[in-house]
C-alpha cells in the first residue's frame, strides 16, 4: 500500500518542502496548520481564538479532500506560542471536537512560522 498526497485549495499552500497532507495505510497524515488565511499570505485575526479557529479550518479542509473529517482525528497536537493561550485555544478546540475528542498532546514552542500563535497537526482515519 503506497501513499497518496492530499491537496486542497481550501486551505493555505504548503510554504516549504512538504505536503499539506499525506494519506497512507488507512490514516491521513497533515502537516501541520497555521492560521494562514487560504489564498492570501494573512494570518487570520482574533488573536488566539481567532487563530485556533483558521487553524482547524484549515486542517478540516485537508481532511475533508482526503475524504476524511474531524469527526475520524485520533490524534492532534496543538504547538502554542505562549502557554497562556492554553484555556482560551481550548474554548475554541472544544467547539471542533464536542464529543469523543481526539487524543492530543500540547506544547509550548519558543516562535512559530510566520509569527503564528498556534499551529495543529492531526492523525484521522481515512476511512
């Protein structure tokens, strides 16, 4: 079984050597999300909210061109700028996974591309 690479323009370009999303042995694998605004170079405003919000758009979209969804994520991993974003990312997070929420692991990173308060990479089901 090979690997098929997901692409969509419903969320933003890859800004470096890599896929938005990579699908392989029954999961689909993102890279993760920044809240790029699709088809502009804009981060997405709101400050954290705002940002956790175009984030998980933006992953939704690439698993939604693999033919997967939210509701198939087993795993994310959330990378905030600041850990104080922690509650106020989670708000938001919790809107996107109301039930049954994935497992995830959170960690605070020193800078993010493109100034970005938060990024979020998942592992969903493909089927």
């Amino acid at each position: 079984m090979g690997k098929h690479i997901v692409n969509t323009m419903f969320a933003p370009a890859a800004i470096g050597p890599y896929s938005q999303g990579v699908a392989a042995h029954g999961f689909i694998f993102t890279s993760g999300q920044v809240p790029l605004v699709p088809g502009s170079s804009q981060l997405a405003e709101g400050g954290i909210q705002g940002q956790t919000r175009q984030a998980l758009e933006n992953l939704k979209a690439i698993l939604e061109a693999s033919g997967s969804s939210l509701e198939k994520v087993v795993k994310t991993t959330v990378f905030l700028q600041n850990m104080a974003d922690f509650a106020a990312m989670n708000a938001i997070y919790s809107e996107y996974f109301p039930a049954q929420p994935p497992a995830r692991s959170t960690i605070q990173v020193a800078a993010l591309p493109l100034g970005a308060l938060v990024e979020i990479e998942a592992v969903a089901l493909a089927e």
